[in-house]
C-alpha cells in the first residue's frame, strides 16, 4: 500500500520546524506549506490547496488548524482524513484583536523579535520548558524566518477569521483533534468542544505539553498522528 499524501500547516510564526520533529516518514508522503503568504483564512486555504494533490490527508496546528478548517469549507470532498492540533474553531475576540492590534504596532516600530521573546513565548510552551535553550531558539529562530511581513499577514488573517463552528458538523472525513493538556493559547476545552460537534473526531490529549505539542511531545504527537494515519 502506498504512502498517504499529508499535508502538514504551521502555526503563527511558525516553519516546517514546527513537524520535523513529527515522524510519519514510513506512513505519509509529507509536505509542509507555507501559512504566511496571504492575509485572510481563505487566501491561505486557497494557496495551500493550489499545491495541493487532488486527495489528501490534512493535518494543522493552531492557525493551521484554523487554514485546515476553511479547507473543509471549500473543498471538503479532497480531504481523506483530517488532524486538528491545538486549535480555536471561534471567531476572534475583542481583547485577542486589541492584543494583535498592539503587536502589529509593535512589529512596525523595531520590536518584531521582542514580540515572540518577551509576550508569547510564556504562553506557547509548557513551563517546565521555558529554560530549554534549544526549544527557545527553534521557536525564535522559525519566528525570525516568518519574518515580520509575514507576520503582519497572519495577525490580519486571524483578524477577519468568520466563525468556524458551523462547519463542524458537515466534516465526514475521519478526523483526529489533539491538544497539550496545559496548552494556554488554545486550552483543552476548544478541543472538546471540536470533539463534541465533529461526527467522526477522536481526540487525544498529550500531557506535559503546552501550545506547540509537536515540539515539545514529538514522540507522543507522532504515536496519534501514527495511529490517525493508519487506521488504527
């Protein structure tokens, strides 16, 4: 049997380093796409799904998950299976655009690195790992690479996002949702929530993980992702 074409979406000011950590080499032929090009959701799911094969397997993390969600609403009937990590199905809120509106600011006036180093940093990842120099540096230096236009692009996706929750109940496809259970960005209850209202979810909770699970638990990320893949 062959290989199942996946698709893997990055989170915000993330890269492929955010999956090169996830192995699924044996089960899926693997590319990651880029999520920082366009400014809204659906200019996202749009390119993502131009290189695209004609079926897929979908997988995405936080703003991924999101671009995965659009996907589902423009064109479901391409999606074999899909895996939503750590994501938010809700429109933005008030106090979340007056965040990303200050962030904005602050990238546009020098500070784009201080963004990630000193604001989201605490909340991305498990406490236990704040002093983990090497996850430190990965997540600064995928941020660095996003760079700030990319950035930008991101915050106005997320922005002018539309409530993804009626959308839940039309997925068919077999879907996996997975979550850090002391993830802050999106906390656990989003990921019930998805369960609850998509008709054929599982859902895996992955302990000692914040926000980036598939940094911080690559191992117990790849064991479920393996197991979604596979059937299992």
């Amino acid at each position: 049997m062959g290989k199942v074409p996946l698709i893997l979406l990055p989170g915000t000011l993330c890269d492929e380093r955010l999956w090169e950590m996830v192995n699924l080499s044996d089960l899926a032929d693997v590319k990651v796409c880029d999520v920082s090009k366009a400014d809204t959701i659906e200019g996202i799911a749009k390119s993502v799904l131009e290189k695209a094969p004609d079926k897929f397997a979908l997988a995405g993390l936080s703003l991924g998950g999101i671009v995965s969600l659009e996907i589902m609403r423009i064109a479901p009937e391409r999606v074999i299976k899909l895996a939503l990590l750590d994501t938010n199905p809700n429109p933005p809120q008030p106090e979340q655009i007056t965040s990303w509106e200050r962030f904005m600011e602050m990238a546009n006036n020098g500070q784009f690195l201080d963004i990630t180093r000193n604001h989201l940093l605490p909340l991305l990842i498990h406490p236990d790992r704040r002093n983990d120099e090497a996850l430190v540096s990965k997540i600064i230096d995928m941020a660095e690479k996003v760079g700030k236009e990319g950035y930008i692009n991101q915050l106005k996706a997320v922005m002018t996002r539309s409530d993804q929750r009626p959308i839940l109940a039309t997925i068919e496809c077999p879907t996996m949702i997975l979550a850090g259970r002391e993830d802050r960005v999106c906390p656990v209850h989003m990921s019930e929530f998805l369960k609850e209202n998509i008709p054929a979810a599982s859902l895996e909770i992955i302990s000692h993980s914040g926000h980036l699970s598939t940094l911080e638990q690559p191992e117990k990320v790849s064991a479920a992702m393996g197991k979604w893949l596979s059937g299992n």
